[in-house]
C-alpha cells in the first residue's frame, strides 16, 4: 500500500459519521480495533493509534496487509 493510499485509507474510515469501529490487520497477522477517531493520528504514511490503557501502537503503510471497515469492505 502506497503512503497516500494508507493516510487516505484510514482517513475515509477516521472520518465516518457516524464513526464505526474499523480492524487494521499487520503483515505479522497482528490485528487490532480502532475504537475512536481520536485515538489515530495519521501522517505521511505512518499511523499511531493508542489502544485502550494509553498502549501506543506504531504502523506505518508498509506493515499494513489489510483494513477492514466490516465484512464486506477490505482495503489492501
């Protein structure tokens, strides 16, 4: 995924109205839930989303195997 695809990506989804929660799963087959657009911050192709409990988690469009908004919506 290039880096604009990746910041426009999770964007589109950040910006939801209203918001659902959306899975970004990692090249490793790491997964985890975005719960709230104002727990990502998104630039120049490198995310980071803090995870319930201030846990940080860094990704960047590289690591990226998939974002999935719900069953039927993926983007790889």
């Amino acid at each position: 995924m290039t880096a604009e695809n990746f910041d426009r990506a999770l964007q589109v989804f950040q910006q939801r109205t209203p918001f659902k929660i959306f899975t970004v799963e990692l090249n490793t087959g790491q997964k985890f839930e975005i719960d709230s657009p104002f727990a990502l911050v998104v630039r120049d192709g490198v995310a980071v989303f803090v995870a319930p409990g201030g846990i940080p988690i860094l990704f960047d469009h590289d690591s990226v195997n998939r974002i999935v908004g719900d069953s039927a919506n993926a983007v790889a």
